[in-house]
C-alpha cells in the first residue's frame, strides 16, 4: 500500500481519534511526525539491527526520568515511520489500527512503560 503524504496524514488523524481519551489526554504536549524510515544511525542507537522492522519511536525524557529541577530541554516526540506501516498494511482500516497502536505503544514509552510489559498487556 502506497499512499500519499496527504492521505497518510488523514489516517494518522482517525487512529489518533480512536485513542481512549485516557491515554489521548497525555498527548496534547507531544509532537507527532512523520518519517519515511528509520536512519540507520536511529536503530544503531537504539540498538537494533539495520533490516529491523520499526513502524514509530518516542523521543523524548520519560515521567520517571524527569526531574522538577531539569525539566526537559525539547517537547517529546513520537516519529511515524509511513514506508513500513504501509508495507506491514494490506487496508486503510489495518492502517488505521497499526497506527493506533503503534502510537499507543510509544505513549507507554513516556509513562516508563518497557518493551516486556507492552509485551504483557498485548501490545507487540
């Protein structure tokens, strides 16, 4: 599946829509983008092998390891990698949920929330 910017964009704005409000709330200070791919320099630091899959990644300083005395220097971040959603999709609702997803996973991220227990509670 090959999409435009513009309507990859519209699809991001549904799965958002379909976030719990609970979860959604803790969004409004993050900065979503949008990416063709990972770099190579990103799953090198992230520790990944350069063929790894990634559909989006959080930047940004976790609740646990924030600090009242050093706050933050840059707004957290979740970057959409669009390349490897599309080809993991074969339909705009497989899409939509993917997105859904991946956008929840990584605002688990900020709350400390490790790869393991994601894994646990079903979200892979």
């Amino acid at each position: 599946m090959k999409l435009s910017d513009r309507a990859f964009a519209g699809i991001i704005h549904k799965a958002l829509d379909r976030i719990p409000a609970e979860i959604s709330v803790h969004l409004e200070n993050v900065a979503i983008t949008v990416e063709k791919r990972p770099s190579r320099e990103l799953l090198e630091e992230l520790g990944l092998p350069p063929d790894e899959v990634l559909f989006g990644v959080y930047q940004g300083e976790s609740l646990p390891e924030q600090s009242l005395t050093y706050p933050p220097l840059y707004p957290d971040s979740i970057i959409l990698f669009k390349e490897p959603l599309e080809d993991a999709c074969e339909t705009i609702e497989e899409l939509t949920e993917e997105i859904e997803i991946t956008v929840v996973h990584e605002v688990a991220h900020f709350f400390g929330i490790g790869e393991e227990r994601l894994v646990e509670l079903g979200y892979e």
